[in-house]
C-alpha cells in the first residue's frame, strides 16, 4: 500500500520579484510526481517547480523567499500516476487567510 506524502506541501518561491501587498492570491502551481522509499513504505509526493497568475484577472504575488503551506488532500489521480507525471493545484489564499487548494489535473 502506497503512502501519500502530500499531506503538507511547502513551496519556496525564490524568483517573484516585488513586493507582495496584503490581499487575495489565485494561482496555478505546477509540479511533478515523485515516489520515494519501496513497496508498502513507498511515498508519493509532488514536487512544486513554478507558480503563475490561474488567469488573467488573478492576483498571485509572493515575496521573494516566501513559502506556502498547505495541505493537499489525498487524490488517487496522484497516488496512481506514474513517477514524473506532471501536476497542475489550484492554490487560493482568502482576505481573512484561509487557503484551498484543488487539483486541476494530472497527466504524463
């Protein structure tokens, strides 16, 4: 049985530039599937490598060097795709700091 691993996701954005003001973000996060450990203790996990605007009105501004948490819950779209496969997450922050993410897709 495959352990999940996405349980907390952090992601260290080192490459937005500015400065974030208070507020909203909408976002699209892309990531790829990784798998680590073997047979029952095998752990899927995804690997965050860039974030942008999820369209064209959104706000997705981040300090440099900020890092979101969040917790991702567990999808068998993930778990079941193979290593590599890449991840497109929803990542939303509210005005009173609340966060929800939703997977948009996942694909080889």
């Amino acid at each position: 049985m495959n352990k999940f691993a996405i349980a907390l996701s952090t992601i260290a954005l080192a490459a937005a530039a500015g400065t974030a003001s208070a507020g909203p973000r909408d976002c699209l996060l892309e990531g790829t599937v990784a798998r680590s450990g073997e047979g029952a203790e095998q752990a899927t996990t995804v690997q965050f490598h860039s974030m942008s605007k999820y369209d064209e009105e959104s706000r997705c501004r981040v300090r440099r060097g900020e890092k979101l948490e969040f917790q991702l819950p567990s999808d068998p779209r993930v778990t079941n795709a193979p290593e590599g496969s890449e991840v497109k997450l929803r990542y939303q922050e509210n005005k009173d700091g609340s966060v929800q993410t939703r997977l948009i897709s996942v694909g080889t």
